[in-house]
C-alpha cells in the first residue's frame, strides 16, 4: 500500500519484516516511488524490533551536530 505526498522522492509504504523471535511485524516507512507491492525494500530497526530511520555517516552526523573533532597525539 503506497500512500502520501513524495516528499523528497519518497513515498510511505507499509512495510513487513520478520522480528528476531519469528513473528511478523508490520510498520510504515518512507520508500522510493517505483517499487511494486511486494518489492523488497531495506528498512533500520533498533534492539526492540521497532522501525527506525536510515542512520547518518559519520561524517554527516558531525556536520549536522555543528561541532569540529580534534585528534590529539
């Protein structure tokens, strides 16, 4: 089931993956628009079993934080 507005190339999609104890589990996550129903998409999840969103590089978490790392010898 796709639904929504395509922000930013995307759509949301309810989605369906199997949980570390067997059971299915079903979620909405965004999804590229040009996959069929049944496409296989990746999807994050954290220790509980519950969707997240795609983790930031670290680069890109720096960047986002405003912060500089300093090396020290």
């Amino acid at each position: 089931m796709l639904t929504g507005d395509g922000t930013g190339g995307t759509v949301r999609a309810e989605v369906r993956w199997t949980g570390p104890d067997g059971s299915t589990r079903t979620g909405a996550a965004r999804v590229g628009p040009d996959g069929a129903t049944g496409t296989a998409v990746t999807v994050w999840i954290d220790r509980r079993d519950d969707l997240v969103r795609t983790p930031v590089a670290p680069a890109e978490a720096e960047q986002l934080s405003g912060r500089t790392r300093t090396h020290m010898r």
